[in-house]
C-alpha cells in the first residue's frame, strides 16, 4: 500500500531545490512536490508521535454549566487509548465550537419557556498542537433542572488521520446522527418522566398551600390579610404559575416534531413510538412495542411509585445542587443503546482509512453489479440500505427545513450579500431544478455523492496543507458544503472551499474569536431554526443536498433526496437554499479572511500525486441504470489498473490535474498521504467493514481464505477441485473427522456460486445418504463417512450418483472428479503463490471471480451468442459463434467454458426469475467420465 | 459381477442433461398421464392427484379427495372439438370412488362412489364419448356420470385391464381369462347402451398382467407366466404366441446361473407398448423386441436392469426406454445388425470393406444366427440415476422432456439441457426487451 511515499518522504527540500536550481525546471506537472513537513524530521511518520493517543476514539464532553467543558466518557472506555491526551484540554475546544446556538427559555413574546427541538451540529475541527482531528457532533439534552432546561453535550470522533474525518464525514455525521437521536429519545423521554413528577409535586405543594391559605383564613378574622398570608398567596400563585409552565413544557415535549421517514426501517430508538407511548400507548405498532417495552414499564413502572414532595418556594442555589449525570438525563435503555452505537461506531472506523474507503467503494460497485453481484458476494450484506441509513442522519436537515417556517421569511437579506459581487445567483437556480428529475434515480445517486463529496474533501486537503505549511496551527479542514461553489471555469467548479464558515465568519468573526485559537472549525451544518440570523446566510443547507459535480460542465447539481411528501416545500426550500449556497460560494476569495491562506486553485488532485492508495475518492460516474448500470463500473481489465481507469477516462480529471500545477500545487501535496499513513502506523489496523453485520463475515472470509490457501497448497489437486465447484458440479468433501471435514469445506466455499439471492449452497456437515435433492441444492457438501452399516448406505449412495458429484476424501487424501485442463482455475489458486494472509488471498480470488463474473455476464447478455441473427439461421452456426466467443473473446481454454455456461445459466435464471416465485432448483450436469487423482 | 449392461459416465447420445426434483407427493408416485401438451397429472398411494406444468415443473393443482391410493387415472378430454378445450380427469381410488376432476380450474366435478368394488382400471371410449370402469363388473358411464349399464358380477378379483377393440367391443382381463364385451345401444332413443359378454378367450395359463392394442387389427396380451399372445382384434382369434422369451436354452450365450435363479417373477410380462411393426414386451429384467410380421423376437436385452422393468416406451426415434425396480431409467436404441448373412450381400459390399474382414464377421454372426438370429439388436444409449427407489413409470413429453415416478416419493423432470439453456436465453431476451434495457441509453 505504500508506494510513492517512500520516495517522497525520503526527499529532502535543499536537495529539490538546488536541482530546481541547476537543471532546467521540469514541467511543473512533473515536479514532485516536496513533503512539507522535511523541516520537522525527516521522518514523515515522525508527526504520529505529536498524536498523544494511540488509536481513535470517541469522547463525550459536557458543557457543564458548573464547571464548563468536562469530559464525561471515552470510547473504548480505556485509559491508554486517550494516553496522555488532554481531555480536558480537547474538550474545552470542541465545546467552544458549538454552533448550535439554542435558545432554550423564554424569548421574548412568549409567556412560558419555549422549548426548541435544537438540530444537533456537526462540525470538524482540527488541532495540529495535538496532532488530532475530529468530527465534533454536539446535541442538546433536555434538563429540568438545568439552566434553560437544556445541557449542551458533544460527542467526538477523534482520530490522529484529518483524512478519515473529511472523507468520512457523511458516514460519520450519519452514524452520530443516529446515535444523537437514540440518546435524545431517551432523554425526552426522561425529561417527560421527570416533568411529571415534577408536575406531581406541584400539585402536591398547590394542595398543601391551598390547605394552608384555607387554614389561614378561618383563623384570621380579622378581615384584612397578613404578611403571611399575603406571602402565602402569592407562592400559591407562583406555584400555580409554575404548574402551567410545567404543563406546557410537558406539552412541548410531548409533541416534539417526529420524523416520520416514510419506508424506512424500523429503529428502536425511533421517536415517535416512544413519544406514542408517552402519551397514551394507544396507537403504537406492533413492531416498535416489543423494542420499546422496557423503556414502556420503566416509565409505568416508576409512576405509580412517586410519592409527590413539596417543593420549597426557594429553590436552592445553582451550585449547590447536583447536575444529573448523563445517565439519569436518559432513559436507560435507550442510554445503553446510544453506547452500543458508539461502540459500533468505533468499531466501524476504527483503523487505516484506506480500508473503509475500498470498502466503501467495492460495495458501491457491487451493488452496481445488480445482475451478477449475487454469485459470488453476499448480498444480504450489500442489501442493507446503507445509503438509506446515510441520509437518514441528515434527513433531519430537510425535515426540519419544513418544519422551520421563520427562516423561511428571512433569508432575502442574506442573498443580498453576494448579489452583485459575483456571478449572480440565476445562474445556478436553473441547474439545481434537476433534482425534480433526478428524484426517480434517487436510490443510486445517494452512493455518488458520498464519492463527489469524499472527493472534495479530498481537495481540501490539500487546501489545509496550504494552512499548515504557513505555519499556523490553525487548521481549516473544510466543510459540508465544500463544493458549494456553482461557477463556470472548471478549476472554480472543482474548488472545494469552504465558503460558509467563512462568509458566515466575516460577519461573526468578532463574536466568535476564532482566529486567536489554535482550533479552527472546519464546517458546519447547524440546525437551521437556530442559526443566529447573520449566520444563516452561510449556512450550508442540508446535507443530503450534497453537489456533485456536473458531468458535462464544471456545473454542479443536487441530488434529491426528498421525501416525497414534502416535495414541495422542499423545492422551495432548495431554491431558496441555492441562493443561500451560491451566496456563499461566491465569497469564494473575496472573503478569505486574514487567518486563511488564499486557496490555492487546487482543482483535482490526481490520485499518484501522494501515493498511498489513493484511488477511491474519484468521481464516480453514474451509469444508467439497467443493463449498462449494472456492469458499469466494472473494471473488465487485468490487476489494479481497472480501479484507476475512471480517472483516466476522466477529461475533466486530466483538466484538474493541469490546473493543479497551474496553480502552484506547490510543496504540500504529500501531506495528506502522509498524514493518513502516519496515522496507520500507530491506529489499530483491523479492517473494519462500514457494516456491524458483516463483521463476522469478514472474520468468516479470512478465515475461509486462510483454509483455502492451505488447501491449495497441500492438495495437487486443488484444481480439478476447484473447477468441479465452479462449474456446479456438486463436490462432496468425505471424512471421519468432523472438523478436518468442515475446515475443507469452509475452504473450499470461497469458490461456490450461488445459486440464488439468499441460499449457500453449501452444507458443511451430513451424515445421511445423499439423494439427488441434495445435490440440487448444495453444491459443496461435507459428507460423515462411517463404518457402521448406515455407512454403507452413505457410500452406496454416493457410488449410484457419482455422476453428479466429485468426491473429495479427506482420508484417504483422494480427489474424483472430472479432468481439468484449463488455465483459469491456476490463476485463481496458485500453490506457488506468494499471498501468506488469508484475507488477501480471499480478497485475490474475490478479484479473479469478479473477473469471471463479467466473462460470464458478456457471454449471458450478447443476443447473437444465443439466438439467430436472422430467421432462417440455423442452430449450428449460433452454437458456433457461441463457441467462438468463448474461446477467442473471452479467451478461454478448454474446462473454462463450462464455468462460464454454468455461471451464464445460473445468471439466466436469477435473471428471468419472476419476482416473489423461487427459482425452481434445477441440476445441470455432464455425462463426463471421471478420474481419480492421488497425493 | 453382474450381468447387466453398463454405459458409463460418458454418454454422448444421452440429452437429458438438466434435471428438476417435483417434490409433493407423501407416498408411492404410481401414475402418470399427460393431459395437454404441456401438463400432466400424476397420482399414487398418497390419494393425492398433482397436475403440473411439463416445462417449467411449476406445480398447477394438488387435488384432495380420494381417501386411499389411486388404482387408475384416466384423462378425459371433451371430444368435440366445438367446446372449448375441457380437460378432464378421472381417477379411481381404493376408497371405491371415482372422482371427475377438472383440469383447468383443479376442481372436483363429480365424484361417484357406488362402486361395490375397488375400480381398477378405466378406460375413455372417446368415440362413443363414454368410458369404463373396471372393477369386479365392468360399468359404462356416460359423461355426465350416469352409469347406462353393467355387467354381472365376474369375479372377486376383477377385472385388472381393458382395451378398446373395434365395432364398441372392448377386451377385459379378468384373471386368466380374457373377456370380450361388446356395447349394444338400446333399443329406446334415449341415449343407453347395454353390455354384453361376447366371448371368453381361455388361452393363457396364467393371470394377463398387460393388455394392449397394437392396431385396428391386432391387440395383444402378456402374462405372468411369460406368455405373449398377438389376438386379432376382429374375430377374437389368437394370431401367434410366445411362450419361451426367458428360456435361456434357446439363447446360448445366456450364463447358466441366470436360468437357476429364474422364477415367474422373471419371466411375467409386466408392461406391452407397440408401434406398428412391433410389441415391446418388458419381461422380468430384460425387454423383448417381437416383430409382428416376423412373428418372433427379433431382439431382445435379457437383463436390462438389475430388476423388474416395469414400464417401456417406445419413442418416435427407434429409442426405447424402460423404467426399472432398480431405480434407473434406460434408453435404448434399437439398431440393425450390419451383416446379414441369410440375405444374398452383394459383391459390392464386400470390395468395399476388403472380403476377408467381412467374411469373418458374417461367418461369427452367422454360427449366432443359426439357432434364433436376431436382426436388430438394442444398445443402450444412457441411462438416468435419480431416483433412490422403484421407478414406476415414466411419461415422454417429447422435446420437453421426460417425467418419471418413483416409490420415493419424488417425481422427476428429464430435461434437454442445450434446449433449455437456449429457451433462458430466449426468455431472458425477451424480458430485456421488456424492460427496455435493450435501447441504448444515453
């Protein structure tokens, strides 16, 4: 994975430019940038060691209202994971970067506190003094006893690697969003609980002072009222007040705006079923009632329980009582739930950034792959919705842009700032309609911007190196929004600036005394409804509303993702979002404020540029979907290559590229490379898939890998073997030792297609006779053999049905089977290779399968290889082309044709399958001889 | 060690290379019987009856309503071809009812359940448009299911086959006896028929187990014994018998130990199917070609499974298949022996293939000719495994396929590989074409 670094890192800069000096320049485009960290070590690793902590975690601060900004729990809860990284210090920062804002109390014109349903923010910061950067995702608990109701919290991804922060950010955002919202059920729930106590014991004071009042005035007779009983009166008032407020706010937190996600999965955290239950538990469904259960008795369960005290009409001093803790502000079960998320967060992102990415972007190009993807992959996984999940995070954003009526009132002033100074709003509206259009494709847009969105981000890198090269510890890392910016000139277009924070700077710049502060933030996307008014014109709207970069021209578009209830208001909404966002992209320069270094026109970086496998965040080019769709992205060469090919297709790329050196992409280029293989060096390596679920599949994976590359080296015949699976033909693993026999079998199951969505064909231990069924449905079957009489019967009937299977005998270390003499299956199981990891050599074989796959799909989907050109053309010379095509176009040899037929058939019928009706399982077979291999 | 011809894994002629499992069935699958071209229904002990779909295996109908297993199953399409295509079925049952079933909407039409006797067989006399059944008496039913007449009782055991002879006669066999009956029409307008007991034929020394008609002229029965008579259909005459295919005595190359072991059991006559030249006996083990011009065997396979053949079939293309106790289906092919010797060879021939060579085969064939020479003789050609227990019977469906029953309880579905993987593809292109993922898209 390392590649150009070493030579980059190893250059030092006296050395560049005294060869820039005596040589005739180099075309700029050829240069080598210089690693601009040389001065500080020639080590480029050496900057992980100013990272204090070993591995990223997450942190949950508090903006205590006692103490301020406080730590309250890292994740994984362990001492040496934050190391002698200052928690305290960093969550100082990222609680001085609220940008949530919420006003929580009384706003004027309103007789009882409001409470406000507060977006949570996110935001990315960076702290080069401690070599760290995180996505900083702050929410607001409800407390009554809290000023204002409400406690700012913020949970941390903190990780030593920028780049896993910027490129992960929409993953990020969406999985805290998640978590955020589970922990926030949980705490309207227990502010609900803890309001009606509270509402009990008002109750139960009114009545006690009422009493005391009534007491009161039978023993005054004396017809004018005492101080006393004045006092008395008016703390019955005050407490009557009081009791209205409360109710109120038990109103407000009742009827908190649900987001109703039309189709979506059901969540356990999900608010409304919670707030149903709350209320009266009468229409919740049953779905959500077995999840939400327990929080349901807790709360009934608790209730009754209460015996109401009597509230002093002195409240005691704000410092002398007690906060809640985190875990008395949320119900408990949905408290255990938000740490499972983090948890799950942390194991999801944890490690090299460069896994999570190819894993990202292999299964965006598997699902592409609609047609053929369910023959060797697993598809439950790819099912998962994971770009369903993505914007969930942010669907918060456009709901709540309906739900926010005021700002809709206001933002005319806001546009009027850029109007005028740069290219006028116009110009953009018109693009933007397309998300109308576009809506219909929704569903495949979503993975293309994550990768137009990474991609900027990448940019941005490179426009931090810029800032940190200047040697302030100030770091912009970007923002949301980056490619906000709707220009014509193609450099101007792939500009990934971050012109909101700025344009929303400017003006706030001396609010918010940023510049003086080793911590800069990043980006934002604060809840709307909040926004103070001169921050809102920079506001980047919601998320989900990501540009991407138009095709055709530098353009950009939106990708839809409306909720098509409120398509309406969301048009609007957009529309008037894009004045918003061109208004900010214009402040492009105009504005860089004197803390930021001008941005350096980076345009697109080319991936060799820093040489760590840097391919994924490419503009990935959506197909239609369809026929094209689903073979789209698939790269039909040899190696690696096929991974870069879209970029070198990519004209506008190239365009990038040139404009790079144009504009003095200069010495920092490597930095980001360097940075995020820095980070690798000391983060937990572990692979993470993106998916919780698949996690075990991957343990599943390397183990199979490991297995099969023992296989493959100490059975000569691992070939014969293998194609017998390949080609459908089932393959019986027989042997007396469960375990050795399971272990073959486990080996050998990287190789078995399958036969549909959702069976394996693949039984890993039997100990009946087979019969024929058997066959049609597992493909690779580990068979007990016995020396009881039963086992007679085993054997007979694998002897009566030899023809449709090959026996593999572990035993006796003995292979039946159909002779091999293709080229295909040695490509794909080498005992002289050279992979020694079993999730590499599973990861080999995955390559040349897909390879197949494609073979297989190219042979299935071209027309004249199965059916006459003309009417009266015979079947002969269809078959005869067919063969053709085989042997010379897809260039295979001998067996290998029958691999292609079987996988071309079993893609026919997962093809043709009407949907809702099972594939009737059918056996294909051969009336070939067999041969009997031996070690 | 074992007699029985063995093919191999190699089997170039054999096209039955896909195969599809239909599940369904609790017990004994024992009929099958084609209702369209492209349906069939089958039924066994279960009391089950199944139709499904020939092609794609799809199961259309599973029709309860007999309590015990079925004895006979009849397809019973309207005979005008005026009406729409009416696809009946009916089936007899151990329960002693007959059921109409309707193939179209898997309905029961009619069930009668008058019989005093299990109904064994049934038979449709499509031109009269009234069919059969046989049991301890042989009733008549028009289609409507109103029984027009029936015999006296005959026998306990009953009748265990019927064929339908020309001039509305009809053959029984009622144990050893074969019983002709002929419909008369009544007297009286109304729609009747009368039966009545023409002749008794005694010939066979023991019970008839097969029946079948070859043509207009001729039908011809089989016994338990291994006898084989050829009757005209006309006059009731008995034209030729067989009586001594097993007789290994006859047949030199035969080992000796296979005559030891031979009971009745081996030599009965299990199933007859003709064309037009021949009969094709299943007897015991072994087929047996009998030529009804040549009236004798003109080939035969001894042991052709490794037991009982139950069912033979003889398909347009000069294959024959059979179906076996032993779980194996096998096709053969009837080929003729190149040389001759009986016939004058012209001189031609021999230049051709060099004299000396070709004497010597003639000279081998001809000392094996001398006792009983076959003219043609049957090779097998493939052989299909699937089944793990009796194969019953099989139906051919021609370019579909071939369904086959088994005691396992499974039936399958024989297919053309190549036929099929180019009907997917044919399927799949016109399902692209409906999407519309064949235009281009830009």
């Amino acid at each position: 994975m390392i590649s150009a670094p070493d030579v980059v890192a190893f250059t030092r800069e006296e050395e560049l430019e005294d060869e820039l000096c005596s040589e005739p320049p180099l075309p700029e485009e050829y240069s080598v940038p210089l690693f601009p960290f040389a001065s500080h070590g020639a080590n480029p690793w050496a900057k992980v060691a100013s990272s204090k902590f070993t591995r990223d975690f997450i942190l949950i601060s508090e903006f205590s209202e006692q103490v301020g900004p406080q730590p309250l729990l890292t994740i994984p809860d362990d001492a040496k994971v934050s190391g002698t990284f200052d928690l305290n210090y960093f969550s100082l920062r990222i609680m001085s970067v609220d940008y949530q804002a919420s006003f929580v109390g009384h706003p004027p014109g309103s007789a009882y506190p409001k409470l406000n349903f507060v977006e949570d923010s996110k935001v990315v910061l960076g702290d080069s003094k401690e070599g760290a950067f995180a996505y900083v995702h702050h929410l607001t608990l409800y407390d009554l006893e809290a000023r204002g109701f409400v406690r700012p919290f913020c949970m941390a991804y903190i990780s030593a690697d920028e780049h896993k922060i910027m490129q992960q950010f929409q993953e990020l955002s969406a999985e805290f969003s998640k978590a955020s919202e589970c922990l926030k059920t949980g705490n309207r729930k227990a502010f609900a609980n803890e309001l009606e106590k509270k509402l009990k014991d008002l109750d139960y004071t009114r009545t006690v002072l009422h009493n005391e009042t009534e007491i009161q005035k039978k023993a005054n007779d004396k017809g004018y009222y005492t101080t006393q009983a004045i006092e008395k009166a008016n703390e019955l008032a005050s407490v009557e007040k009081s009791i209205i407020e409360h109710q109120d706010l038990l109103k407000q937190i009742r009827s908190y705006p649900y987001r109703k996600l039309k189709g979506s999965d059901f969540h356990p955290y999900e608010p409304e079923c919670v707030l149903d239950q709350a209320n009266a538990g009468c229409d919740q469904d049953l779905a959500t009632s077995d999840l939400a259960e327990p929080g349901e008795t807790h709360l009934y369960a608790h209730v009754p329980s209460y015996t109401p005290k009597l509230i002093k009409a002195k409240s005691a001093k704000c410092f002398d009582k007690k906060l809640k803790t985190l875990e008395e502000l949320c119900d408990i079960y949905f408290f255990s739930q938000t740490l499972d998320q983090l948890h799950q967060i942390e194991r999801t992102f944890r490690g090299d950034v460069c896994y999570l990415l190819t894993d990202q972007i292999s299964r965006a190009l598997l699902k592409q792959q609609s047609v053929t993807n369910f023959l060797f992959e697993d598809v439950s996984f790819l099912d998962e919705k994971t770009s369903e999940k993505r914007h969930r995070g942010c669907q918060g954003f456009s709901q709540d842009a309906v739900d926010r009526k005021g700002s809709e009132e206001s933002p005319a002033p806001k546009v009027v700032i850029s109007l005028g100074s740069y290219k006028s709003s116009v110009e953009c509206v018109p693009i933007k309609m397309e998300q109308e259009i576009e809506d219909s494709q929704e569903p495949k847009m979503t993975e293309s911007v994550t990768f137009e969105h990474q991609e900027n981000l990448d940019y941005l890198d490179a426009d931090i190196k810029g800032s940190i090269s200047s040697g302030e510890s100030i770091e912009v890392l970007g923002t949301e929004k980056s490619a906000s910016g709707l220009t014509k000139s193609e450099s101007q277009a792939s500009l990934p600036v971050s012109p909101s924070p700025q344009a929303g700077r400017s003006k706030v710049g001396s609010r918010r005394t940023v510049s003086e502060d080793s911590i800069e933030v990043l980006s934002t996307c604060p809840s709307e409804s909040l926004i103070p008014e001169d921050f809102k014109a920079s506001y980047p709207s919601a998320i989900n509303e990501e540009p991407y970069v138009d095709d055709e021209e530098g353009g950009l578009r939106f990708t839809p993702k409306l909720n098509p209830d409120n398509a309406d208001e969301q048009e609007d909404i957009s529309k008037q979002e894009n004045l918003v966002q061109v208004d900010s992209a214009c402040c492009i320069g105009k504005e860089s404020p004197s803390f930021l270094e001008p941005l350096p026109d980076l345009g697109q970086k080319p991936c060799d540029e820093d040489g760590v496998v840097r391919i994924p965040p490419q503009p990935y080019r959506q197909v239609e979907p369809g026929l094209r769709g689903s073979f789209g992205g698939f790269p039909s060469h040899d190696g690696i290559s096929g991974g870069l090919l879209p970029y070198e297709l990519d004209s506008r790329y190239l365009a990038g590229s040139r404009e790079v050196s144009k504009n003095s992409l200069d010495e920092c280029s490597d930095s980001t490379s360097y940075i995020s293989s820095a980070a690798s060096t000391c983060s937990d390596r572990t692979p993470s898939p993106a998916h919780p679920a698949c996690q075990a599949a991957e343990r599943h994976k390397k183990k199979a890998g490991q297995n099969a590359l023992r296989f493959i080296r100490q059975y000569p015949f691992a070939h014969p073997a293998i194609y017998s699976l390949l080609s459908g033909r089932t393959l019986i693993v027989l042997g007396e030792e469960e375990a050795i026999v399971k272990k073959l079998v486990t080996a050998l199951s990287i190789f078995v297609p399958n036969c549909g969505v959702y069976t394996k064909p693949v039984k890993h231990w039997v100990t009946f006779p087979l019969h024929v069924v058997d066959f049609q449905k597992w493909k690779l079957i580990g068979l007990q053999r016995m020396v009881s009489p039963g086992g007679v019967n085993v054997l007979h009937a694998l002897s009566r049905y030899s023809r449709y299977v090959s026996i593999l005998d572990a035993d006796s270390k003995t292979l039946r089977c159909p002779l091999y003499k293709g080229t295909l299956v040695s490509r794909l199981a080498d005992h002289r290779t050279q992979i020694k990891r079993g999730s590499t050599y599973y990861m080999h074989v995955q390559s040349i399968l897909t390879q197949l796959c494609a073979k297989a799909f190219l042979f299935t989907f071209c027309h004249h290889l199965h059916l006459p050109i003309s009417e009266r053309e015979p079947e002969e010379s269809v078959v005869n082309r067919r063969m053709n095509f085989l042997k010379l176009q897809l260039g295979l040899a001998n067996e290998d044709v029958k691999i292609v037929q079987y996988l071309a058939e079993l893609l026919k019928l997962q093809y043709i399958q009407e949907p809702g009706q099972g594939v009737n399982p059918l056996l294909r077979f051969d009336y070939v001889p067999s041969f009997l291999y031996k070690i | 060690k074992s007699s029985v011809q063995t093919i191999g894994e190699e089997q170039i002629q054999n096209p039955y290379t896909e195969l599809l499992v239909l599940k369904g069935h609790q017990d004994i699958v024992r009929f099958l019987v084609q209702i369209d071209d492209c349906r069939f229904a089958s039924a066994g002990d279960d009391g089950i009856i199944f139709l499904w779909n020939a092609q794609t295996g799809e199961k259309l109908f599973e029709l309860h309503g007999h309590t015990h297993k079925i004895t006979a199953i009849a397809p019973f399409s309207s005979s005008d071809a005026s009406e729409e295509k009416n696809n009946l079925i009916l089936t007899a049952s151990a329960d002693r009812t007959v059921i109409v079933w309707d193939c179209t909407s898997g309905r029961q039409v009619q069930k009668v359940s008058c019989f005093h006797s299990t109904v064994k067989c049934l038979t449709v006399l499509q031109r009269l448009d009234v069919w059969l059944s046989g049991g301890s008496d042989l009733c008549v039913w028009n289609r409507k299911l109103d029984l027009l007449c029936k015999t006296s009782h005959l026998t306990d055991a009953g009748i265990s086959a019927l064929v339908e002879l020309p001039k509305n006669c009809v053959a029984a066999a009622v144990g050893k006896e074969l019983i002709i009956f002929r419909l008369i029409p009544s007297n009286d307008e109304s729609e009747g028929w009368s039966v009545l007991e023409v002749k008794r034929l005694v010939d066979h020394q023991d019970n008839i187990l097969s029946l079948v008609s070859v043509n207009d002229l001729t039908f011809v029965t089989g016994s338990h014994m291994g006898e084989l008579i050829v009757w005209d259909a006309l006059d009731w005459t008995k034209q030729a018998s067989e009586c001594n295919f097993w007789d290994s005595s006859v047949h030199p190359d035969v080992q000796p130990e296979i005559k030891l072991s031979q009971s009745p059991n081996e030599t009965s006559v299990q199933h007859l199917t003709s064309d037009e030249e021949c009969v094709f006996a299943a007897v015991g083990k072994g087929i047996y070609v009998y030529n009804l011009q040549m009236k004798r065997v003109i080939a035969c396979q001894r042991t052709a499974h490794d037991s009982s053949v139950l069912h033979i079939e003889k398909l347009p293309n000069r294959q024959l298949i059979s179906c076996s106790e032993d779980g194996s289906v096998r096709i053969w092919e009837l080929r003729e022996k190149q040389q001759l010797p009986a016939e004058p060879v012209p001189t031609g021939f021999f230049n051709m293939w060099g004299f000396g060579r070709a004497n010597k085969q003639a000279n081998q064939a001809a000392k094996k000719m001398q006792e009983n020479p076959p003219v043609y003789f049957l090779e097998l050609v493939g052989d299909l495994i699937g089944h793990s227990s009796a194969v019953q019977m099989f139906l051919y469906f021609g370019e579909l396929g071939l369904a086959t029953c088994s005691a396992d309880h499974l039936i399958i579905l024989w297919k053309d590989g190549e036929r099929e993987s180019r009907l997917r593809s044919l399927t799949l292109f016109q399902k692209l074409a409906q999407n519309g993922d064949l235009q281009p898209k830009f």
